[in-house]
C-alpha cells in the first residue's frame, strides 16, 4: 500500500508524462509518402522515444530530476 501511495505522490513523474504527452500531440501524425502508399507516424512513438531518452538508466542527468 505504502508504494501505490508513493507511485500517486511521486508529482514529478507525472508532470513529466504530462509535458511528454502535450509535446507529442502537438507534433501530431506525419505521413511519409512512400510508393503507393505512406507511413504514418503517430505521437505514442514520439511519445515512446521521448520517453526512453529520458529514462534515468539511459540518460543520468534526467535521473537526478525524477529521483529527488
């Protein structure tokens, strides 16, 4: 119970997923045309890529906002 708790409180990393995901919908889909038909990219890769860059194991300096 203690940890759902600290999952709820923990304001940074919600903060951050809101900010991510605000990014993301502004950039909205893009199509490249290829041939015949097109590939779509849509925000929840922009959002899975953001993300991951600023994983505390990938990229230390992102860590040290979310942890404190």
């Amino acid at each position: 119970m203690s940890l759902a708790r600290e999952l709820l409180l923990d304001w940074r990393m919600h903060l951050s997923v809101l900010i991510i995901t605000i990014i993301c919908e502004a950039i909205g889909v893009v199509a490249i045309p290829i041939g015949i038909g097109s590939v779509l990219l849509l925000p929840l890769l922009y959002a899975f890529l953001i993300g991951l860059v600023l994983n505390p194991n990938v990229v230390k300096p992102a860590g040290k906002w979310l942890q404190q």
